[in-house]
C-alpha cells in the first residue's frame, strides 16, 4: 500500500465524516442538493477525498436503473454515500463518475 | 579577455624598456618594490635579454595555451608552495613577472596599510604627477590599474577608505575617524546603508567594535581580507587572483567527479591519472533484510555515525538495529498508531518518533526508554504528527501536523515543562515534512499542496516560501544545509537551492502520485540522488548530470498488491551502504 497521509481540505467550511471528522468533501463543490439517500437529504459532488469505494452493483432508485458502488471513510471505514458507475437513462447520464454524500452521516469541520 | 591579456603583456614590456631607457623611473620603479620579495624586486633589471630569447627559440603559446598566463600561474604557484628561488629563477628565465610593479606596490600598500598610496595607484594619479607624460604607450598608466569588467572604481575607493576608517575607529582616534566619514566616504555616494552603518561604529564601545563590523580577528588579517576583495575587482591579467593554480586542479577534480557515474568515495582524485570509479563499487545488490516488522515499513533513517538503523513501521512499532551485526537493540512499542517518521538527534543519543496516534516521542536510544511524549494542543485530536526535526543541540525540536490550528512547535527538553512547546506557529497551513539545517538557523517546512515554507529559526519569522509546480510528499536536506530534495507527486524528484530558491536539477523517473515516498542524498560525497518508488524499484541518480545511474529492483508486493518502496536512507559514514523500506515489510541493505 505504502503510506497515505488524508488528504486535507483548505476551504473555509468542510464536509467530514461524522464518525471520524475525515474532510471527505468542500462545501462548495456541491453540484446538487435534490437527492434524498437512505437517511435523508444527500448531496451530489464531482469530488470526494479520502474516501474507499467497494464493489459495483446493480440498484433500482427512484430515478431507474444504476450501476453504483458504496463509497466509505478511507480512515474508520463507515458508510457515507455511494458513486454513480452508469445511469441508463438518458436523463440521469450526467450524474456518471460522481458522487452522493449522505447529510445525515456527515459533519462540517472547520 | 583576450584584449586584456595582451594589454598586459604590452604593458610589462614597455615597463621593461622605459625602466632601462629613463631615470626617473626606474628610481620611481625600485621605490614601488621597496617592501615586495626577492622575485618583483630583481626582475626588472635582467628582463631584456630573455625577452628576446623567447622570441626567438620559443613560440608564443604552449600546446595552444597562452604562455603568458601559464608560466605566471607557475610562478604563482611556486611561491605559494614557498619555492621562492624556483619562482625567481623561472622569472628570469621566461621574462614574465607575476605581478606588475605597479600590483606588487598597490598590494604593499594596502597591507602596510598606506592609504593614499594605495588610492594613488588605483586611481593612477601617482603616475601622473611623478612621471607626467613620459610615454603615450602605457596609457593605463595614466587610468590607474586596469580593472575587471563591470568593477566600480568608485566602490574599491570605498573600501579602502572603509577600511581606514573602522581602523582609525580602532586605535579610537574619533575626530580623524569623523573627518574620513565625512569628507572621504561621503562624498563617493556609495552604498548609503552601509555608511549609516559605519556612522553608527562611531559610538559602539571598542570592544563591540569587531563583531559589528563583521572584522577578523587583526589588522592584518582585515587588510589580507579587503585586498582578497579589491583584487577580484582588479582584471585577472593584471594581478592573478589568489591561489589560481590549486583553484584550477579543484576544477579539474570537481568535472571528473561530475563526469564519473558511479563515484562513490570521498577520497579525492589523483591529477596522475584520469578518474573512474567502478561499478563493482557502488551498492547495487541487497546484502541483508531485516524482516522483523509485521507492517509495511514506512520510514528508515540512520543515526549520524551510521552505527544504528531505524525502522518505522504500519505495525506501531520503531526498530532499532546495529549496522554492524543486523542485530535489533530495541522495539519501540509505546505507539498507539502507525509510525510515519522517525529522527535522530545529532548526538545520536535520542530519537524521535512520529505516529498518527496525534503524539511524538522521544526515547533516550541507550535504554530504550521512553523520554516524553508530545503532543500538540488543537481543537480536534484528529491529526497525526507527520514529522519532526532537531536543533544542532540535541535537545530542541520542532514537530509537525496536518492540523491547520497546530501545525508546528518548537519544544525545549531542558525545559522544565517538556510537554509544553516553547513556540508555536501561528495557524493556517498544514506541514507534512519539516527539515532544519545543520547550524540550526533555517527550518524548511513542507505544505503538502505546493509550498515549501523557509522559517529563521531565531526569530521564528518566515521567509518568503518557495512554490512548486505541484503536490509533494517528502523534503531532505543536504549536508551543507544549501539545497533541498523534495519528492513530487507528479513522479519527479526537484533539487532546490535555498538561496536563489530556483529548482537546480530535475530528476525523472520514479513512479509516484498516491503514496507518500521518500528520496534522500546519497554517496561519499553526496553525489547521489535516491528515491523510492511505487513500482517497488530503487532510482538513484548522479547528482550533477541527473543522469538515472541505476534502477535497483527493491521490494515485493504487500498485502495490498502493490509493491512500493516508501523510504530510502544512505548510510552517512559507510558509502556502500544503504537501506530502502517498503510495502513488502522488509528492510533491504
């Protein structure tokens, strides 16, 4: 593996892991706040850090069919979001390549 | 260049002749030479005659180099070997002096401290009112001495001038010295800065008056020290500069070290013969592994008298091992986290340790022992500590974090509190290496994104920081403390000069972009360049010519799949010695 150090955010408000304050993500990097997850209000970003991402599947949302993957805290390994794989609606193709973090499982760091 | 030459050959020529054609010279000429050795004083009156042989027998140049220069070097050379009876011989013999009269005189008078004389002769009016136009062909006669391109006469006057007054400072003879300031120095309009500064030695108590001045130890020495600086202003063809012939040889040496690519010995060349050094030589095979810890090894690091390796390690623990027998001395088990990064102290009688458990440790390296542990205060104890550095005096040192809030602090172990840092940095960077210089007086910090921070260690300021292209992992310095190393994410190693803060060599090659990996200098000399790499191989390059001298195969696949060679650490004392850590959790030797 060799030695990673988290990568740390420099922004003035800083979305972490709420087990483990991990920056994960800037505030300012939301692209959309009209998602809701399994606990709620999510978010959707182009850019997550520090994060581990676990095996693809197949899931049916309220927006169609998805390919995702549950993305985790790279430091205490708790669930935080998921990562968009391929949309097959034709609609929903935007949100490939990125990813949702949950409100619920998150806490702002300073 | 060339012109200068032959204006100086010009100008001993028609010396020689006026001397012998006009009186009132070479009376002028024998007083010049009053205090100067055997060599100036006799040449003058048998120079003619081997003039005319060279031309003769001889060809101007030898084997395409200008005889001139050559047999001045010689002679130079010769007296600085103390041969001062060769040195006249091969005088009279070729017909070139070293020095000019006029040189000889200028240095005797700036030594003897003569300083009108001395001005005289650089500005030339001495010529002038004793001998006024005698000969129109030794015009420079009339221009005082010639001087290199770009010098300001004005400037040298300064410095004699300087030098009469911090004298006349000396001997506390205040109201001559005020006269010099005022009508000598003033009205040169030189450096302003520097003639408040002499403005102010005026009330500085003769005992303070030395260090203030930044003045060696005797007159004569200051005086020796002002000529050294006024003859680099002098045009080289005029009067050589200091020690030329040994300053040539160490050129040659310096460009044989530089052309030899495995050299690795810090006994210097010999000019006999043309220097190589073998590859056998160099330390290309892994001789011994070290397979105690139970975690990828992720920093290594010898003591400064090579005697001992230390190991960190994913496992929580510091290893530390004789380099003689490979025998482990301690485990450092007391981490609550991974150890990122370990230091020792110059004395090699404590040790550092750094874990992500937010804590730094020092443990006395004899017993083992845990000495205290620091921690640095923050909001959140979210951030471990990346790495830390020693003060020459073993006894401070200065830890660092990721943490915005607490990113630095210098700690005193003498102190009666060791666990409270005696300086903290004000907040608002992150640091994930940090290095101080041998004597103590910088700190260089690295800021992981693209900033290298430069901090004077006895004010705590900060210089301005340097930027580089890009996000890097790692930071060493160079013995003399002069350029930096840093590891760039981009898969590239940059040398970087701390005083023109300009990135010097490039060193292309190794794999890098998500790990933390690790290059340090290497060899006798530290004509290497080492660094780690994810592809589990070892790139150590030649420093000068950044050339890949060898791509050693390093370290095995991990438990993760990947093979990476985190850390690499030359041995300081044995040059075929050096030792790499990575994924595979093996040290290799």
């Amino acid at each position: 593996m060799g030695l990673t150090y988290n990568v740390y955010l420099n922004s003035a408000k800083i979305f972490g892991c709420k087990n483990c304050k991990t920056h994960l993500a800037d505030f300012d990097d939301i692209i959309s706040r009209n998602f809701r997850g399994q606990h709620g209000k999510a978010f959707l970003f182009a850019t997550v850090v520090n994060i581990k991402q676990a095996e693809a599947m197949e899931r049916n949302m309220t927006t169609g069919r998805h390919i995702v993957r549950d993305i985790k805290c790279k430091q205490c390994d708790e669930t935080v979001g998921w990562k968009y794989d391929k949309a097959y609606e034709a609609s929903e193709k935007y949100k490939e390549g990125k990813f949702i973090l949950e409100s619920e499982l998150l806490c702002t760091v300073t | 260049m060339k012109g200068d030459e032959d204006a100086g050959q010009v100008f001993s020529n028609g010396h020689t002749t006026s001397s012998n054609r006009s009186t009132p010279r070479k009376s002028l000429h024998t007083a010049l030479n009053g205090n100067t050795s055997t060599l100036n004083g006799s040449s003058p009156t048998v120079k003619n005659g081997p003039i005319k042989r060279i031309s003769a027998i001889q060809s101007a140049t030898y084997r395409g180099h200008d005889r001139e220069e050559v047999v001045r070097i010689l002679i130079q050379g010769l007296l600085d070997m103390g041969y001062s009876d060769a040195a006249s011989v091969l005088s009279t013999e070729s017909g070139y002096e070293l020095e000019s009269p006029s040189v000889a005189a200028f240095r005797s008078a700036i030594l003897d401290g003569n300083w009108s004389e001395a001005e005289a002769i650089l500005l030339g009016s001495h010529r002038l009112e004793q001998a006024p136009g005698l000969h129109e062909d030794d015009d420079q006669y009339g221009e005082g001495l010639v001087l290199a391109e770009g010098a300001d006469r004005g400037e040298m006057l300064f410095w004699i001038r300087q030098q009469k007054f911090l004298e006349l400072l000396e001997q506390r003879e205040l109201g001559v010295a005020l006269t010099v300031l005022r009508q000598e120095l003033t009205p040169l309009g030189q450096d302003i800065h520097q003639l408040h500064a002499l403005s102010t030695l005026l009330m500085c108590p003769p005992e303070d008056l030395r260090t203030k001045a930044h003045w060696p130890g005797t007159v004569e020495e200051s005086r020796k020290m002002l000529l050294q600086d006024l003859s680099r202003s002098i045009a080289p063809s005029v009067m050589i500069r200091d020690h030329r012939l040994a300053e040539l040889f160490d050129q040659v040496k310096q460009n044989q070290i530089n052309q030899c690519l495995y050299h690795n010995t810090s006994i210097p060349p010999s000019l006999y013969s043309d220097h190589l050094c073998d590859r056998d030589d160099f330390p290309s095979r892994t001789s011994f592994q070290l397979e105690d810890h139970t975690g990828e090894v992720w920093h290594v690091q010898f003591s400064h008298d090579g005697s001992m390796l230390a190991t960190a390690s994913q496992d929580r623990t510091v290893n530390i091992y004789d380099t003689v027998t490979f025998k482990c001395l301690h485990i450092l088990k007391q981490h609550n986290a991974e150890v990122t990064y370990v230091a020792w102290s110059p004395d090699d009688t404590k040790i550092i340790t750094c874990s992500q458990d937010c804590k730094a440790r020092v443990f006395d390296v004899e017993t083992g022992r845990l000495h205290v542990t620091l921690e640095h205060q923050t909001v959140d104890s979210n951030y471990g500590i990346t790495a830390a550095a020693w003060g020459p005096d073993s006894m401070s040192v200065v830890t660092a974090s990721h943490d915005r809030n607490s990113q630095l602090c210098h700690w005193n172990l003498l102190s009666s509190e060791p666990e409270r840092p005696v300086h903290v940095w004000p907040r608002g960077f992150r640091v994930q290496d940090v290095a101080i210089t041998d004597d103590g007086h910088w700190l260089v910090a690295l800021d992981p994104q693209n900033i290298i921070r430069v901090f004077d260690m006895h004010t705590y300021r900060e210089e301005p920081p340097i930027k580089t292209s890009g996000k890097m992992t790692s930071i060493s310095l160079s013995r003399d403390g002069s350029t930096v190393l840093v590891n760039l994410a981009i898969g590239e190693v940059h040398m970087i000069d701390l005083a023109t803060r300009e990135t010097v060599r490039k060193f292309r090659g190794q794999k890098q972009g998500e790990f933390v990996i690790r290059s340090c200098f290497g060899g006798a000399a530290e004509n290497f360049v080492v660094s780690g790499s994810e592809d589990g191989k070892i790139y150590v390059w030649h420093k000068e010519n950044e050339t890949l001298v060898e791509t050693l195969s390093g370290h095995g696949p991990g438990q993760g799949g990947k093979e990476c060679v985190t850390t690499v650490d030359w041995n300081p004392k044995d040059a075929g010695m050096f030792a790499s850590g990575g994924d595979d959790r093996k040290v290799r030797m």
